[in-house]
C-alpha cells in the first residue's frame, strides 16, 4: 500500500490532493501525478480570467466566438447553461461585470476531470481539493480500512465551530462562502454582493454541479431549496449557514 499528498499552486489557490492504492508503490503514485500537475496549468491557462491570454479573457473581449472554441469550453459553457436554467438565473456566468466568467462551476468540473485521470492511471483512492471544491473517489484508505472522506462544514464566522459533516465514497463537495476570498460572489439579478447566505455546501456525483449549485445558492438563500425537487438535482443535497452565522438548515436526500 502507498499514499501520498501533495500540494499545487494553481487556479489562485492551493490544490490539495491525496491519494492512495493498496497495491502501488509511491513511485507509481508520483508517476501518477505528473499529468494531474500538466493539466491544472492548462486549465488556468485556457479558463483564468486573469490572464489576458487565455480563452477565456479573449472570449470575454469578443475576439472569438464560443463556436470557435476548443470542447473543452464548450462543454465548460454547456454545463454553465445547465446550471443556470436549474437555479432559475441565479448562477447566471454571462451577467457578471467583463463578460462571462465560468469560475463558480470550473473548479468542480476540472477536479472531477483530475480524479479522472488519476483513476486512468490505476489510483483507487483519490481526494483532490481545490480551495473547497472537493472531488472524492474509492473512499479513503487508511490503516488497511477503507472508509468515507469525511468533510466538515464550519461557520465562517465561528472558525472552530463545525456545523455539519458530509461522509463521501465518490463524489464531489463544493463550498460557497467568506471563507478564503471573503465577500466576492455576485448577484445576477442586481449586480451587487450576494446576500442569500454566509455560506453554501452541496454535495453530489458532479463536481462543476456542486460548484455551480453552492454559488447560486449564495445568491439565492431559502429560496434555492426549490431547486432540488427537480429531477436533475435527485442526487444533491445542500447546506447552508444564514447571514446571521447562527442559523443553518439542509436541503435534498439526507435532510428530507
């Protein structure tokens, strides 16, 4: 058995990742790694709205159209399409200031596709986190034991208080909030800094879903619980500290 972690600056942020397989050797694990290192710098060089370079900054200047674009945006766009029909415009990535911006859904979505390939390469038990994006695979392996990740939830404003704790084979959590970059989520409908809650977790079988849901319901507060009645949403559930810090309540298949 072998397990490793490591960390990459990328996306803004740290990516975390830790991974294991009872039958490799830390060396195949590293190995493993190498493409996961190429393909975060690609996705910051093709998705950053920060570097003027990227497809995405062009695409928010105008210079290419988004049938001109790799599928990999394509898709990247497709799913932001999605998302907003299910969150009524609350996650809405073409109504924000410069154009459109895919940042509340592309940190999941590019997660889910790192596990994938580690998972090509053989890891069984993956766990890659990117600044509260978390994608999970195969459980975590310790000890010989393979059990859930457990991922705590805790009140931004009370930084020791752990206010919920989501236990995941495979999987993705995504995490809205103040917690890292503070105030920074906008609403659509106003322009203005989203007031709909202090911060909002899902959970569900897709990362860029996860990602897009816990920023609209930042966005939308109570009002997001509606969303997942819907079909699509089935498999999600939601948790969400209220702007007071002392409220909290849960949406989906375990709070029901």
């Amino acid at each position: 058995m072998a397990r490793i972690q490591e960390e990459i600056e990328v996306w803004g942020t740290i990516l975390f990742i830790d991974i294991a397989s009872p039958d490799a050797k830390e060396s195949d694990l590293r190995s493993a790694l190498i493409p996961v290192r190429d393909y975060v710098h690609h996705v910051d060089e093709v998705f950053s709205t920060y570097k003027p370079a990227s497809v995405i900054s062009q695409l928010r200047r105008g210079e290419i159209k988004i049938d001109s674009c790799s599928a990999e945006v394509i898709e990247v766009w497709n799913l932001c399409n999605t998302a907003r029909e299910l969150t009524d415009g609350a996650f809405n990535p073409w109504e924000v200031a410069g154009g459109f911006d895919p940042s509340g859904l592309v940190k999941g979505w590019a997660a889910d596709k790192c596990a994938d390939i580690l998972q090509e390469k053989g890891v069984r038990h993956i766990s890659i986190n990117a600044a509260g994006d978390i994608t999970m695979r195969g459980g975590l392996l310790e000890n010989g034991e393979v059990k859930p990740w457990a991922t705590g939830v805790v009140n931004p404003e009370k930084k020791l208080e752990v206010v919920k704790v989501f236990e995941t084979f495979d999987g993705a959590i995504a995490t809205s909030g103040t917690y890292e970059r503070g105030a920074h989520i906008h609403d659509p409908y106003t322009g203005l800094i989203a007031i709909g809650g202090l911060s909002a977790t899902v959970k569900g079988p897709d990362g860029a879903m996860a990602d897009a849901l816990a920023t609209a319901l930042m966005v939308a507060g109570k009002d997001g619980a509606v969303w997942f009645s819907q079909p699509e949403l089935a498999n999600y559930e939601a948790w969400v500290v209220e702007r007071d810090g002392a409220n909290a309540w849960g949406v989906g298949p375990t709070t029901q």
